[in-house]
C-alpha cells in the first residue's frame, strides 16, 4: 500500500457551521462576564476599522503600478 502524499484535511471536532456559531457564543459570554473585555473588542475594533479606512483611501489614491514591481513572479511560477 503507497502512502498518500496528499495531507489530510483538518479534522475539526466542529464542522460547517457550528464553528462560527460557537464563536459567538464565546464573545457574547465574554461580554457579559468580563466587562473589561468589552472595552477591548470596542477599541481594537475601532482602531481595525480606522487602519482599514487609511489602506483603503492610500490604495484608491495611489494604487501600485506594474512597473513599480520589481519581481512580479518571486517563485517563478507561470
């Protein structure tokens, strides 16, 4: 018998959306056990949202041109 030289797939315990579901559940009883926790999320969410506007206008206002790249193909793959 060859071995498989492919990997396996992930083996979660929690499939399909059952992941996602947890994890609001996890954030939702964080937020209403440790009210420290709320002022994180709130403030890491506010900075998230302030980074992600500045990526955002500097890339609509000078956006990276081909020439500007150097190597446009690191791994030389075609």
């Amino acid at each position: 018998m060859e071995p498989n030289p492919q990997p396996d797939g992930a083996r979660g315990y929690l499939r399909g959306r059952a992941s996602p579901i947890v994890a609001v559940g996890l954030v939702l009883a964080l937020f209403i056990w440790l009210p420290a926790y709320r002022w994180f999320f709130l403030i890491s969410l506010g900075i998230g949202i302030i980074v992600a506007a500045i990526l955002y206008f500097w890339n609509k206002h000078k956006p990276v041109k081909a020439e500007d790249v150097e190597n446009k193909r690191p791994l030389g793959l075609e």
